[in-house]
C-alpha cells in the first residue's frame, strides 16, 4: 500500500496595524535588504456573558528585497497593512549566551491600506509582491470623493 503523504501548506493571510516604525537593514553578506516590523491584530468575541471582549494579537512580520524597501519608503507606526505570506521560526544566540527563537511571518505581498493624501502629503494605498525575483513596477491612480487611490503592483515577468 502507497504511504499517505500530507501536503505541505503554509500560509497566513493577516491585517493590522503597525507597532513601531519598521526596522530596515541589510544583511552583511551582500546587502541584501531586509525590514521587521510588527503588527497588532484585534479580535472580538463575545465571553461567557455574552458581553463583546476584544482581544489583541501581536505578530511579527519581514520582508526582503524590494518588498523591504517598498516597506521602508511608505510604512511608519500604525499604518494599517494586509500581509499575505508564510509563518517561520527562526533561532538564534542572544548576548546572555541563551538561544532565543521567534516565529514570524516571511511576507510575499503586502498591501498598504492607508488612504494616499494629495500630493506634498504622506500616506498612501498599494499593494506589494515579493517573489524573490526581478520585478516589474505598474502604478494605477483613481480619485474617489476628493481622495487619491494609488494601487502599487509588483510582479516578475
């Protein structure tokens, strides 16, 4: 009898808002860009009462390459962002000596979902891919009641 292999599924689809600022270098070898940020999630549910209760969720997100840099130039603390990607741990040696792991969320598309403000304004809407491949920039504006909408998409081609 054939043995039964389960399927390999990993992927988070999450929205929330910005913590701090994100957090922007690039790796020692090569300079590869990188960003962290986190986000916090709310949920709500009702409790035994039947009273409405909210709970928050705290969630760690990177981002590499041109999806780093993209995240860098138009994030800041409490930008609202949809982040579609897949969860990781990672485990590294803290100064103390003791090893420290960290599950997080390895970002392929971000969309930012800040309203964009007229122009000399900061802020804006659009949506970010990261494929880990060379890329093709399309940008796609519609005005909505007095606000500008900018749709930012990234893809390899």
């Amino acid at each position: 009898m054939a043995e039964l292999k389960m399927p390999e599924i990993n992927g988070v689809v999450i929205a929330g808002n910005l913590t701090k600022d994100p957090v922007f270098r690039q790796t020692n070898s090569g300079g590869t860009p990188v960003v962290n940020f986190s986000i916090a999630c709310n949920r709500r549910f009702r409790d035994s009462n039947h009273q409405w209760q909210e709970d928050v969720c705290y969630v760690g997100v990177v981002a590499w390459n041109k999806l780093a840099e993209s995240c860098r130039d138009n994030l800041k603390k409490s930008s609202a962002v949809l982040v579609d990607g897949e969860l990781q741990s990672r485990t590294w040696k803290a100064q103390d000596g003791a090893s420290r792991t960290v599950v997080e969320i390895k970002a392929r598309r971000i969309q930012f979902l800040n309203k964009r403000k007229r122009e000399g304004e900061e802020d804006h809407d659009g949506f970010i891919e990261d494929d880990g491949h060379e890329t093709q920039h399309e940008d796609f504006h519609e005005e909505d009641t007095g606000h500008i909408y900018e749709y930012k998409y990234l893809s390899s081609d």
